[in-house]
C-alpha cells in the first residue's frame, strides 16, 4: 500500500511540475524580447562601422496582452538604437487580425540611412491551421451520406494527423490546411511606411562603398528565383541576402553573397536540455543550432539567423524572442607565414 501512495505521489508530483512547465513555456518567455548583438567582418572589412537591424517572424494575430506587451517591448529596445539598415526577414503576419500590429511595428522603426528591406515569409501568404483534420472529421460526420462514407472520411483525416506526426519525427518541412492572407494589404502597409520589398530582387545600398542588399521570396509558399536575386550584382561586390528560410542561404553559388539573414526556425521555440529543439520548421539546420551565427555557408559566407519574435505555436521554452543588432567591422589582419 504505501508502495502504491508513493508511485501516486511522485505522478501527482510529475503531472504539477509538468502543468508548471507548460504555463511557464506559455507565458514564462514569450512577451520577453531582448536584443541578440552579433558583431562580425565582411570579407575586406565591406561595411565596416555599420549597424543592422534584423526583425524577424512577429506572427502578428488578433489583439491579445502578449501582443500588447511584446509590442511595449519592441518600442523599449528600438528607442536607444541607431541603426544604419534596417532588414525585416519575413512571417509579419501570423493571420489577417495582425495587419493593425504590423502597422504598430512600422511606425515605430527608427530612421536609416541607408533604407528599410524586407522579404515575406511563407506565414504573410497564408496561416496554417493546426487542427483543421478536427474539422475535416466533424464533417465527415455532418456531410457523408453513407456510415461507410463517415469512416472511411474519418481514416483519411487520421492519415493526415500521422503524415503530420512523421514530418515533425523527421524535421521535415510541416504542410497544413491553409488559410490565405492578406498579402496585398502587407506589401502596401510596407510601402506606406518606406519599407522596400526585395521579391527576388537586389539594389546597391547608397553611400555604403559598394555594398549591395538582395532579397528572395519564400521557398515555402512563395516564388523563390535567387538568380534573378542575384542577377544586379556586379560580380565581385559585397552583398547581404535577406531570405526568410535559411535553405535558401545553402543555395547560393560560392562568392555570390558576403551575409545572409535568415528567420522561420524561431530558434526551435521549445528547446529541450540535451535534446535541442523539438522542431525546427523543416530547415538544413540542426536541432542543436537552430539559431545562431553560421560560417558554413558556400564559398565561407557568413549567416545570421533570428530567433525572431513570435511564435507559430503559443509556447516558448529556453528560446526567448529576440530582436537582432549586427555591427559589422573591420577585416580581421590576414595571417603571414
């Protein structure tokens, strides 16, 4: 017996650390923006004393007070900086509801010499829907007009959750019911506020010896043409690709870029000790460095990836939203034999 009230003590005691760690990895991290500050030379010191500032994966939805907060954050951390470029990498929006936060966010942006740039992400064409085999199952028990029909319906929607189950076992990318959204009305807010999309596309960054600054569409949901991207850039000139899945950054040719920005991994939002990420939305990179400064990059290019500072599930776990600051200095000295 006392064998028994032990075992129901330590489940009663696992099931409250558990419920702890959930409402901690809800509301624990998420609203806690802080600045992640890289500092970094580009290959013959290209852009030297500049600063960047990289935005990243808001996932904007309707009101709510971690919004609210996240957003009191964000005009907190943005009023001492002085950036000299300003790159926002994608997923602005996590649905329709968020385009009034993400005007927030753009009247907020601080002044930049040398310009505002952003790429979309593959949540600013549409939102994912988590639980829509739920809804397929209800109406397959609304709608079929045989019992037969309802199972079979019922299997197809289960063999939808296991497909689901197996891309997230092998950290593939994840495929979901889709809701389309407003990208239209994305991409003239960003116009509205002097913000240039860079849809496959790359411009010289004036008054900056040469660098140039070079965007490429979603591979997920977009139109992806990083030769068209690329294309403008004179070739032996010192370039930043904006790109919001990191894939795309592997699949520059060797020299064509000097920096990469990337986001959509949300640094694995949940990230577990000794584990890594639960999932880190179907990229190259791994579980244990889902985030980060890379220098793995075709051709020894360098690439930063932002935690960003939303999320596409409400829970983060050792992985809080960030905003990110990248100084870039001089070239290192060469090394003499």
């Amino acid at each position: 017996m006392s064998l028994m009230k032990t075992f129901l003590r330590l489940l009663a005691g696992a099931a409250i650390l558990a419920q702890l760690l959930l409402l901690y990895a809800w509301i624990g991290e998420r609203p806690r923006l802080r600045v992640q500050r890289y500092r970094l030379a580009l290959p013959g010191g290209a852009g030297r004393g500049l600063c960047i500032l990289q935005l990243s994966d808001q996932h904007f939805a309707g009101d709510s007070w971690v919004r609210r907060r996240r957003l009191a954050e964000l005009r907190r951390l943005l009023t001492p900086l002085r950036p000299d470029l300003i790159v926002l990498t994608g997923d602005f929006l996590h649905n329709n509801a968020g385009l009034d936060a993400v005007e927030d966010l753009l009247q907020m942006l601080p002044a930049a010499p040398l310009g505002r740039y952003a790429v979309l992400g593959n949540h600013d064409y549409c939102e994912y829907d988590w639980l829509g085999f739920v809804d397929d199952i209800v109406a397959a028990w609304q709608q079929a007009p045989t019992l037969a029909a309802r199972f079979r319906d019922t299997a197809a929607a289960l063999r939808d959750v296991g497909v689901l189950l197996g891309q997230i076992l092998r950290n593939d990318r994840l495929r979901f019911h889709r809701v389309a959204n407003d990208t239209t009305e994305l991409q003239a807010l960003l116009g509205r506020y002097d913000v240039r999309l860079l849809h496959n596309a790359a411009c010289p960054l004036p008054g900056a010896a040469g660098l140039w600054v070079a965007g490429v569409d979603d591979p997920i949901e977009g139109a992806p043409d990083l030769a068209a991207a690329l294309a403008p850039i004179p070739a032996g000139s010192p370039a930043i690709l904006l790109t919001h899945n990191p894939d795309l950054a592997y699949e520059v040719p060797a020299g064509a870029v000097s920096l990469a920005l990337a986001g959509h991994t949300h640094g694995g939002q949940v990230v577990m000790p000794g584990l890594g990420a639960i999932h880190t939305q179907g990229t190259r990179l791994s579980r244990t460095h889902p985030a980060g400064q890379f220098a793995d990059l075709p051709g020894g290019a360098q690439m930063v990836v932002s935690r960003g500072m939303g999320e596409s599930t409400p829970f983060r776990f050792r992985c809080q939203p960030e905003i990110v600051v990248i100084d870039l200095l001089p070239a290192a000295p060469s090394s003499t034999a």
